[in-house]
C-alpha cells in the first residue's frame, strides 16, 4: 500500500475522514443523491485536518517555478446562449464562404457584446490572462430530451477550439444522471472529444453530484486522469480533510482508485445561494480558505459559473484573482495541475513521505 495511505491509517479518525466513510452507507440522501455537509459529522471542513497532518509528517508538496500553492480555476457551463452563437457561427461562415452580403446583414452589434454571461468564454481568458492564470471550462454534452439540455456542444466547436488553442482545458461536465451511470459517461466522453478532436482527461458533475466511492470507479473505469467534483454543495471547505490532490481509496474493495481528485473547496452559488452570505462575509471565508491552503502548500479549486461573471459576482471573482496573483499561488487549469501531481508524485499521485 502506498506509503501516504499507510501514514494516514495509523489514525482511525483521519483514516475515516480521507475515505469518507459515514458516506458509504449514508441515512439520507437529498433528492440529488448528494451527501450534504449536513448530514456529515464533520465540524471541522473549513481545516484540511488530514493535509495538515501529512505536511507535519513530511510531505513536501512543489510548484513550478517554486511557487508556494496552487490555485485550480475553474468553470461549468450549464447554459449559454445559442441565439448570439448562432449568429456569431453563420456571419463567420458566411464571411469564410465570401458571402459578404448575407455576412453583413447580421446583426454584427450583437456578436460584440461580449459581456454577455452566456457568451463571455474569451473575455474570461483575457481576464485570467491579466493574472497570469488559466483555467478549466467544464462543458455540459447534454443531447435534446435530457434535462437541463440548453445547447447543443456541436454548436460551439469553433469556440471550444479557440479555448483550446489558448492553452485553457475543456472538461466535460457530467449531466444529471451521469454520476451513476457507466454508459452515459463515457459516451458523453466521446461526444465532447469528437467534437474537441482531443482526449478530454478532466470531469465535474452537474449539481456536483457525486456518489462515494463509485462516481471515482465510474470515472476511472470511462478514462478520466481526474475528477474535481468532490467538495459539498452546501458548505464551502475541504469535504474529506484535503487540501492537496489525492487518490482515492476504496474501503470495499480495499484499493486505491486509479484517478486524481483534485477537490473543490469553493463554488460561488455554495456562498451565496446555500450558505446565504453576503459578499464581505464570503470574501472573509474566501480569504480564510486562500491562507490556510498557501499554509498548507495545497490546491484550492474554486468553482466560477459563466453566469456569474457580471456585476458584484465579477469583481468578487476579480478580487480572487487579483488576492492569489500578489501570494504568488499557481493559477492554471485542472489538467495543468493533474499532469504536474502525476508528473511528480507518480501513478497514484500522492506526494512522497
Ligand atoms: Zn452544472
């Protein structure tokens, strides 16, 4: 057994915190199948308890270019609007083909307005970009009929290869059911990656639900290097104890799982939707959450929706960036960050002790 599992066995209540075992045979679920924050034991989620004890007993966590703590920038796409995409694809098409008159009797104003929350993919990079970050756009690949379907992925192909073509990740963000289901998470896998032309290696679920341990054998059994859905929708922090990449073990078969999970900590709609904050008291927990993870020399994977990137919400995720750019904090995609972890700590990912 990998030495990190065998350091955090010899303390049971570590032990059952990093697996999450009250999660296997939970007394209630919501009706989105989640364990919630409230059904947990844990009081605690606001300390990485099992990261802190593995840094005091010698994991060393590194960044590139010895950069202190990383910060894992990320997106999901549940909506965009396919109205402005369909004009903004047929006057390009048009223009390609040298049909200026049909090009430019489109409505070109409304293309440009780029602040549009369903249409801000590039702004959002060059936003990032000022900071010196990068990030993961996690994209739903619903077909008509699911729920929540609102576009088509086919529709965006020439904005999914500028996302591409920047050096930011396109991930695929896993519908309602997907979570529990074999079948449709890998043909949703290759749905986006026919569209990508490229592998896809990272994964979020809708409504981040996520069933313990089995969406991580799903995941791992359908190709997936990494998962980042596994933080609580209901309270931001550290779901298991970590705030470092790790892979996952599986009390029933008695073996790690093949995947890195890189865990969410902090979602915008966790802040202001469940926990009913305000936005100086969320700054305040954000903040908490950015120190103890530099403490810790972890990764905090913050979670943005395309459509809270106007107004109040913007600027908060502004501050964000601006606060983690002066630490110095590594902000860059979930593939960046997996490919580094598994570069560096090897198969399974964890950290030499
Ligand atoms: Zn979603």
């Amino acid at each position: 057994m990998d030495a990190v599992f065998k350091k955090i066995k010899q303390d049971q209540e570590l032990w059952e915190l990093f697996t999450k075992k009250e999660e296997y045979d939970p007394i209630l679920l919501d009706k989105y199948g989640r364990f919630p924050y409230y059904l947990s034991t844990q009081r605690n989620v606001f300390e990485p308890e099992v990261s802190d004890f593995l840094i005091k007993n010698g994991m060393n966590p590194e960044y590139p270019e010895g950069r202190k703590f990383a910060v894992c920038l990320t997106h999901d796409i549940d909506f965009v609007c396919t109205g402005m995409l369909n004009t903004a694809t047929r006057t390009v098409k048009a223009l390609k083909k040298g049909q200026f008159v049909e090009a430019s009797i489109l409505p070109f104003s409304r293309i440009n307005k780029r602040w549009n929350p369903l249409w801000n993919f590039r702004q959002t990079m060059e936003l990032e970009e000022i900071y010196g970050a990068k990030s993961t756009f996690y994209f739903l690949t619903l077909d008509p009929g699911n729920q929540d379907f609102t576009f088509s992925i086919e529709e965006l192909e020439e904005e999914l290869g500028h996302i591409l073509d920047d050096g930011w990740e396109v991930g695929l963000h896993g519908g309602h059911e997907a979570y529990n289901n074999p079948t449709e998470i890998k043909r949703k896998k290759q749905k986006l990656e026919k569209v990508l032309k490229k592998e896809v290696i990272g994964y979020r679920n809708h409504y981040l639900r996520f069933k313990t341990p089995k969406t991580w054998e799903l995941l791992a059994e359908a190709g997936f290097s990494y998962d980042s859905t596994f933080g609580y929708y209901d309270c931001a922090g550290f779901r298991n104890g970590m705030c470092h990449p790790f892979s996952p073990y599986d009390l029933n078969t008695g073996k790690e799982i093949d995947i890195l999970e890189i865990p969410l900590s902090i979602m915008d709609t966790t802040l202001f939707s469940h926990m009913h904050l305000d936005f100086k008291q969320a700054w305040k927990l954000t903040e908490k959450l950015i120190l103890t993870t530099e403490r810790h020399r972890g990764v905090l994977t913050i979670l943005w929706h395309n459509t809270n990137m106007q107004g109040d919400y913007l600027e908060f995720y502004k501050k964000i960036l601006q606060y983690c750019a002066q630490k110095g904090a590594w902000m860059t995609s979930g593939a960046q960050i997996c490919n580094w972890w598994k570069k560096k700590y090897g198969n399974y990912g964890q950290a030499e002790m």
